[in-house]
C-alpha cells in the first residue's frame, strides 16, 4: 500500500514539475518577428504619411482656389465702377517726357511715391512692389451730402453722393521672407485716394480728400488730343519730396500668389487679343498677376496665379508642369460702367 502511494505521488511530482516549466522565445525568435514586423509596418507607415501629405496639399490648394476666386470677385466689383483704366504705358510711363502726351504716373503713385507697406526697393526694404491694374472710379458715399446744410447729419436730412477715387492693384514680392506676416512668394496689395463729393452740401463724410489726392486732368488747360493722353498727366498733390501718409496704406488683399509660371506668350496663349495695340499687357506673364488692357473700351481682363504649396512649405516653390495642380489659376472680364464728367 505505502508504495502504491509512494508511486502516484511521484507521478503526481513529475507532473507538477512538467507543468511549472517556463516557456518563451529565443533570441533568434525574436529577431525574425522584429523584421517581419518592420516589413510590414514600414510600407503602412509609408502609406499612411503620403495619405496625410496629399490630404494637407488638397486642403491648401482649395484654400488657394477660394481665395483666388474671392479676390477676382472683388477685383471685379472695383473695376466695374471704373471711369478710365490706364494701359501699360500710363503704368510705366514718368513724366520726365519734354512731351506732356507722352506721360504716365508711375512717378506720381506708389512705389516711387512711397506709401505704407508698399516703398521703394532698397537693402532695407527687398520688397517689389508692381502697380498692375490701376484706375479711375466713381465710388458711391452713402448719407454724403446734406439736404439744406452740409451740417446736417441725421439719416433723414443726408443724400448720397459720389466722389472720383483712384485705386492701384499691386503684386508686391517678398525676397528671402524679410517680412514674416506674409508668404515667401508675393501678394496683392490695394492702395486708393478718395476725393471730395462733387455736392454744394457734402457733408464731413464728403468733403474731406485724401492725402496726396488730385482729381482727374479733364480740364481744357489740359495737353492731348485723347483722354488717355490726359489722364496720363495726373498729379498727386504732394510736393516733389512728400509721400502718402498713414491715411492711405496699401492693404493686402490676398497672400499666396505665384511668382512663377508656365512659359508662355501673349500669341500662343492668345492673352491680351486685339486690333492694333489694344488691348495692352500690363505686368508680366510669368507671374501670378497681369491684366489685359483696352483703355478706349474702359476694359481690363485680370489673370491671378495662386501658389498653394506656399502654405505648407518654404522651399521648393518654383512652378513646373508636373505641380500646376497646386497652381490654382483664374481670370476675370470686367467692363468700367462709370460716368465720366469731361466738361
């Protein structure tokens, strides 16, 4: 009997024993699962960043469209209230010229007239600031004009009236990123000066002109056979050492334009068509903003070039056609419909 006993309860030990053994991996065990898995994962994580970085590209080059798209249509509602356009050679024209026909204002706007945040170039100053689509408009002043009094404020006692303004498009560069507000590639900024309420009662939302404004040369005293050779004789009213004033800065309408673009040319891209000279190309096709320019016609067609690749990163910006994706482009067709008063 004992060794009845003694007999199950060593096999009842061996058992014991069998079942509290330690199991677990060898080295070399170990080392395949850790390549299997790099083998696996490495090609999901690869995967997984391409998918953020397309999605984070896609969502700047909507950014991009809606914003080019939004600035056009604000262009467009500017340009419609247009009186006079000027070409390209009121735009890049001085007054030097012994031929007072042959002026333009380059010299009587920014940046040679310096203004906020659109100045000469200097080693301070990097910036190029390119006045691309400048005009005369009508503008519309609400409550600008009393009905018995130019002291009389109140809704019920106050008129609209109008008053002439010229307003300058600008593609203003930022070389090497010296201004850290915007992006590394250019912007469009807005510059106007607004003249008084032509009403015997303009009241003080009226009758008070911008720094620097003088209103259009229609005069008779004025040279030229044409109004566009009369209209390139304006000038500001600031003296010859004078610049415009914090009053009238150029604000950025939008960021992100390209400063590069497809090489292409005005007859084999069929931009600027036109009998004769006209209509005119103003700024150059290579950048991300340039207009077309019928002055006769009081006609513009304004081309923006955005740079969606801009916003996420500061290198590697250049245009090519393998990217023209993120290079969103649109333009716009707007007529003048203001009222000139020539006499």
């Amino acid at each position: 009997m004992m060794r009845l006993l003694k007999f199950i309860l060593s096999i009842q030990l061996k058992r014991s024993g069998i079942n509290n053994q330690t199991n677990g991996f060898t080295l070399i065990e170990l080392l395949i699962a850790m390549v299997l898995a790099v083998l696996v994962i490495t090609p999901l994580m690869a995967f997984m960043i391409n998918v953020l970085d397309n999605d984070r590209k896609e969502q700047a080059k909507t950014n991009s469209e809606q914003e080019i798209q939004a600035a056009l249509d604000y262009i467009a509602r500017d340009l419609q209230q247009a009186v006079y356009i000027y070409d390209a050679d009121g735009v890049t024209r001085d007054q030097s010229n012994t031929n007072k026909t042959l002026w333009g204002i380059r010299d009587e706007i920014p940046p040679v007239k310096s203004a906020p945040n659109c100045s000469p170039t200097s080693a301070s100053n990097p910036s190029v600031c390119t006045p691309i689509l400048v005009f005369w408009k009508r503008e519309f002043i609400a409550n600008s004009v009393g009905i018995s009094s130019s002291t009389q404020t109140s809704d019920a006692q106050t008129d609209d009236g109008y008053a002439y303004s010229l307003v300058a498009y600008y593609l203003i560069t930022n070389p090497n990123n010296s201004n850290s507000t915007w992006s590394k590639e250019a912007r469009i900024g807005r510059f106007q000066i607004r003249g008084k309420v032509n009403a015997p009662n303009a009241n003080n939302k009226g009758n008070t002109p911008d720094t620097g404004f003088n209103p259009p040369p229609l005069s008779d005293n004025v040279s030229g056979a044409t109004l566009k050779e009369r209209m390139n004789q304006w000038q500001t009213s600031l003296g010859a050492s004078e610049n415009y004033g914090s009053d009238t800065p150029v604000v950025t309408l939008v960021d992100f334009i390209s400063t590069t673009g497809p090489s292409i040319t005005t007859s084999t891209a069929g931009v600027c068509p036109g009998r004769n000279a006209s209509p005119k190309l103003v700024g150059s096709l290579s950048s991300g903003f340039f207009a077309c320019v019928d002055a006769e016609q009081v006609l513009a067609q304004v081309y923006l070039r955005g740079n969606a690749l801009a916003r996420i990163q500061n290198n590697n910006l250049a245009y090519n056609d393998s990217r023209k994706n993120y290079f969103p482009t649109a333009s716009i067709r707007a007529q003048g419909r203001g009222f000139l008063f020539t006499k």
